[in-house]
C-alpha cells in the first residue's frame, strides 16, 4: 500500500510540474518571448532545468504539448453559443472570439511554424488547430453557407478562414501598423461585406 501511495504521489508531481511548464510557456509567449527559453520556463515553473526536460523530450516535444493542450485550455473560445442569431451578432462574436484566439495563440503558433520543417509532430499540432478554427467559423456561419451550393459554400468558407487567420493578423498589425482595435473594426467589416455579396448573388441566379 505505502508503495502504491509512492508511485501515485511521483506521478501527481510528474503531472503538476508539466503543467506547470506549459502554464510557463503561455504566460511567457503572452508577454512576447518569443521563443521562450529553457532557462526562462524553467525559472517561470519554478522548476529546474533539468526537471524540464525530465518532463519532455526536448524544445519541440514541449511546444507540441502546448498546441495540444490549446483547444481545452481555451475551449471557451472556440464554443459557438450564436450559431441561431442574426448575422452581424454572429459577425461580432466570430470576430470577437478570434482576435482574442489569436491574441494568446499567435506567437505560440509562429514558434511552431519556425520549427515545423524539422519537427513533423509540430505540423501536426498546427494543422489540428487550424482545423478547429476552421470547424468554429463553418458552425458559426452554417446559416449563411446552406445557402451556397457545396462548392461555393466551400470558397466562402475557405475566405472567412483566411480573412480572421492569425497569418492575416500579424500581416495587419506587423506590416500595417493596425490595432487589434483596428483590424476587429476591419474584419467586421469585410466579413459582413464578403458573406452578403456571395448570399446576394446565389439568391439573385435562383
């Protein structure tokens, strides 16, 4: 019994010192260190280096483990509670929820790109993510793009994606010098223009 009692109480540890890590490597990519650095998770975790890399296997194993722990950390976000409301309040919360998305997964997203190339589990976690930003804006906007054939549906889908990506974000704030103010004025702008001319046309050859 005291045995078993050990080995639950290594593993409770093993588990609130990973978490501890990942909480580390958000808190640090939120206040723009980008890429963190061990020494930094470590010192953040209050762990030491070497109890870091008792708990992964390296740099990228642990940022692979951040992109997984994403989705549930910030499920909240990704809840779509509107899909049944009028279009600009659908607009507003899809523009709202992604700019607030992007703003806590954006550098950890440009760590994982930067490492992609030499990392395949990393490509993975990214494309995971990309997918649940995609499902959020297709159950969001159902309304308007079951009234597109397949095809179209697909286009517009694809275009509403890219318009709120964190990819276009940080060309409009990096590049433009906007404001995240700034491009959530932009992107309810462009989304209400975008999804009525494509509702317009397809109701107009019908």
């Amino acid at each position: 019994m005291g045995s078993a009692q050990q080995v639950d109480g290594r593993h409770a540890r093993r588990q609130r010192s990973r978490e501890a890590v990942i909480d580390a490597v958000f808190s640090l990519v939120a206040e723009g260190k980008i890429p963190p650095g061990v020494d930094d998770v470590a010192e953040r975790a209050g762990i030491s280096v070497s109890s870091v890399f008792r708990n992964f296997d390296g740099l990228a194993d642990l940022q692979r483990r951040a992109l997984e722990e994403f989705h549930p950390r910030f499920a909240h976000l990704f809840a779509v509670e509107d899909a049944d409301a009028p279009r600009a309040e659908r607009i507003r919360s899809h523009v709202r929820a992604r700019v607030e998305l992007i703003g806590v997964a954006s550098g950890l997203l440009r760590i994982a790109r930067s490492r992609a190339l030499d990392h395949e589990t990393l490509v993975e976690g990214i494309a995971n993510l990309r997918y649940q930003f995609a499902a959020q804006t297709k159950q969001r906007f159902a309304a308007d793009l079951d009234q597109l054939t397949p095809t179209q549906a697909a286009n517009l889908l694809a275009l509403i994606d890219a318009t709120t990506s964190p990819e276009a974000f940080d060309v409009m704030s990096s590049a433009h010098a906007r404001s995240a103010r700034q491009i959530t004025t932009t992107w309810n702008t462009a989304l209400e223009a975008l999804i009525s001319h494509w509702t317009r046309d397809t109701n107009e050859t019908t």
